[in-house]
C-alpha cells in the first residue's frame, strides 16, 4: 500500500476492491509528476479521470461512505434513475466484466412488507419472460450484509420513449409502428403466460441503442382475471382503476394494456398526450377522462385513415370495442405497415440495428481473424463458443446472420442453427445461417436444417466466398464500415 496516500481515501478505494494498487499508484505518480500535494479530492479526481473509479464511486469516496458500492457481486458504477418505489443503477460484474441494471427498493420500503411483497413480484414475473420486447430479469435477491432488495437486469445502453419524446418531439409513422408492433409482440408474449403489464406508459417502454423497443417493470403484472384488493391502493394503478371501473370490467383485464398502448401511440405521433393530464386522483378516475374518440377524431383528420382507425379502436372506450387480444393487434398493424410502408403480407423483416453477425467459433485465432474481418467490412460482431448462447442471445436481440464453425464447435454447433431459426419464424425475421466444415466432417451434412436460408461452405474456403454465401442466404442491409460493431460474447 502507498505510503504517500498520506490522506488514506486511496487506500480505502483499494481495501473497497475499487481500485488496484498499483492503479493508485499510478495516480499518485501523475500527481507528484505533476507538483499537486495530494488530497482526498486530488486523488479522486486522478483516479476518475483515469477511469478507474466513477463520479458516483468519487462521490461517496469525498463523504466518507463505507457501503454501497457492490450489492449482490456486481460493482456499482453509477445511478441511471430513481423513483418513489426504487433506484437504477448502471453496475458491472468484477469477474466477467458483464454491464447489468440494477434496481434496488428504497430503504423507507424496507420495513413494509406491502412494498416488498411488490417489488419481489417484479423480479420474479420478470424471471419467467424472455422475449426480445420484454428486458431480461437475471436474478431477484436480497444482499444480506445491508438487508438490500434487489433486482438484476439486463442493461438497455438507451433511453426511456418520454426521455425520447422530450428531443424527437414527434415520429413518423414508420417508426412509431414499429416501437408499436414490438411492444404490443412483447404484450401477446406475455399474454401466452396468462399475464398482462398494467402499467403501460412512455417511462415503461425503453429504446435499445439498436432501436428496440423492450417493455419494463412489470411489478403490476396481474394474472389475466386476477384482482387486488384495492387497485387504488398503488398509485401507478389509478388510471387503469378509472378505466376499468368506468367499463365495468375486472382488474387484470388485457385490453385496458391496449388501451393505454393507444395513447402511447397517440403520443408517438402527433407529440401530445391523449388522455388529460391532472395530479388529482378524482379527476384521474372520472369516466369522462377516458372517452378521448372525439379527441381522436379530430386530431388524427390529417392522418391516413388506417392510423385513426387503428387508434379509434385501441382507445375505444367500451372494451368490447377495442383489439381482444395483443395478438389481434399486432396482426393489424403488420397489416398497416404493409399498406402504407411497403411491407408484403407475411414478408420477413430484417432485426433492428445494424447487420449483425453471431458466430460460434472456439479457436481464439480464428476468433480474432473473424471479429477483425467482419468488423473492418461493418459488420457488428458477437463471438461464443458454447452453441446454446446463440439461440440464448437471438431470444433477446435478435441478429441477422449466425455463422458455426463445425470443425471447432461440431455437432451441437449445428443443431443450434435449428433453435435460433424456429425462434427467427415465431418473430417474422430474416436470419441466415452458414455453417462451415472440414473436409473430413461430411457425415454432419447429414444434420444441417434443409432451408434455403442456411447454406454450407467446406474447407478450404476464404472471407470471400464466406461473405458471398451470407449474401445468399439473407439479403443483409450494407454496412457501414465506420460503424462501432466491437461487441463480443
């Protein structure tokens, strides 16, 4: 430990496995370097610029902070947002490097068991919901040295749709058709595991740096039919309690996800909320507020007539009016995309995102000759080795091409191309599939998929030839060569 760190904040850092010592070190020779004494804010900010610790870390480091900076094995690195009910953090794991979200319940919380009970319910609906509309719940647990709930997520590098909403103002309809066709899939998704969401709104529906739209907090996810005792007790919960009690329907209730996904949409496109605005729980609940179709009607004239239709029937306010189920809704607006953007019935559409290669490959140098070819054409690249990653990842992002080198990853390699396809068909995309192998290997041609988007290359092969059969088998988007496409699993 650095006998020069005589203010002792940076040997704290380093017993907190912040930092490493020789990284103090380094620090502490830029400021000697440099002729600044040493201070418990001088070294901070060396090792912050650094990278070596976040502003979040520095700041609890300059208080004196002892806690909270791991929870649960991940490393805190800094918060993303806070609520009445919880807080994110953006947080990594030492040991694989691995970004995750990390949700964790209020400490005024921590001794209601109404409130726990809620936020592990979050958790715990979320674990059973891998669709690539829903973000991934990876674990629900309780840190036991601060007695801390917490939820672990998948990390969304992006935005909220009102942080998004706040800049673009307004979309075009090809892009708010879009957020809407892959929210309302993750809706039918859920629907298939007898759940609904009850909490849809613009903070709830997140946007993935590839333009993915993934639903989130389902921590009001009722059992299609269930109720609660008092849904006004929650106060997320009025506006579906006004809606539901103004239809005469039960809590739980599928279409009133519709009807709010309506008035998102609204929103989406002209740039105003549908339903008025109040902080008055009375006025929130009057019947009068969910009856928008005059509103609707008119601020939707100037739109084709498909787009009123559509939204006249999502926001309908007699339910039996609206889409009965996600499915139907969907299924309308792959329709409407079709006639207004192009799209023929039942054609395939391409994954969000730029072109994106998952290749399964176990030689480290063939590793890094793939990752460094593709890259330098633009192709965004992810590296496994274990072939169940590969239909593990298409569940949550989809890619547009998976490439398996049976003569390193074999048999199981090939039987992989089979789970990511089928899973490609239920979400209506492209993905193409070109399996390599060894000269010495033909009795495994036997098991790769008859299709015509999976195409096989012996070896010896070059990029070439591997490139053009990917051309073949799926008509990927150009890349762009100055793209960032350094991902890797």
């Amino acid at each position: 430990m650095s006998k020069r760190d005589v203010t002792g904040i940076g040997q704290l850092a380093v017993r907190l496995n912040l930092v490493q010592p020789h990284q103090l070190d380094e620090c502490l020779d830029e400021l000697e370097h440099q002729g600044t004494t040493p201070s418990k804010e001088s070294i901070v900010r060396a090792l912050e610029r650094k990278g070596y610790l976040t502003s979040y870390q520095g700041g609890k480091l300059l208080k004196g902070d002892p806690d909270g900076y791991f929870l649960g094995g991940y490393r805190i690195l800094y918060r993303i947002a806070s609520g009445s009910f919880g807080r994110v953090f953006r947080a990594d794991d030492p040991r694989s490097g691995s970004i995750v979200a990390i949700k964790v319940l209020r400490n005024r919380w921590m001794d209601k068991p109404d409130k726990i009970e809620l936020f592990e319910r979050e958790g715990k609906v979320g674990l059973t919901l891998k669709h690539p509309g829903i973000v991934e719940i990876l674990a629900v647990n309780r840190d036991p040295a601060t007695g801390q709930y917490f939820i672990v997520m998948e990390f969304i590098e992006g935005g909220n749709l009102k942080n998004f909403m706040s800049i673009r103002k307004k979309l075009e309809l090809p892009e708010a058709l879009r957020i809407l066709e892959e929210t309302a899939s993750g809706l039918a998704y859920a629907a298939t595991r007898g759940l609904t969401h009850r909490d849809i709104k613009l903070t709830n529906i997140l946007i993935s740096s590839q333009g993915q739209a993934k639903l989130v907090d389902f921590g009001l996810a009722e059992i299609t039919g269930g109720e609660l005792e008092d849904d006004t007790t929650v106060a997320r919960t009025v506006d579906y309690a006004g809606l539901e009690r103004a239809t005469n329907v039960k809590q739980g209730d599928l279409r009133s996800d519709i009807y709010f996904l309506g008035c998102v949409f609204f929103e989406l496109i002209t740039g105003r909320p549908l339903l008025e605005t109040t902080r008055s729980s009375t006025s929130r609940m009057a019947a009068r507020r969910f009856d928008v179709a005059a509103k609707v009607r008119a601020d939707l004239a100037d739109f084709p007539p498909q787009i009123l239709r559509l939204v006249e029937r999502m926001t309908a306010l007699e339910p039996g009016g609206r889409f009965q189920t996600s499915s139907a809704l969907v299924e309308t607006v792959r329709k409407i995309q079709t006639e207004l953007i192009g799209r023929a019935p039942g054609e395939l559409r391409l994954p969000a995102g730029p072109p994106t290669l998952f290749i399964l490959e176990k030689s480290p140098k063939l590793q890094d000759v793939f990752r460094d070819k593709f890259k330098a054409m633009g192709y965004r690249v992810l590296i496994a080795t274990d072939p169940a990653r590969a239909a593990a990842t298409y569940q949550l992002n989809p890619f547009h091409a998976l490439i398996v080198d049976a003569g390193t990853v074999f048999e199981d390699g090939i039987k992989s191309v089979d789970a990511v396809l089928n899973q490609a068909d239920q979400l209506e995309l492209h993905c193409g599939s070109v399996i390599l192998l060894n000269e010495d290997q033909t009795e495994l041609a036997l098991l790769i998929p008859d299709r015509p988007n999976v195409a096989t290359l012996v070896r010896p092969m070059t990029l070439k030839q591997l490139k053009a059969k990917l051309l073949e088998v799926l008509p990927l988007p150009e890349p762009n060569a100055d793209a960032d496409s350094d991902s890797s699993e």
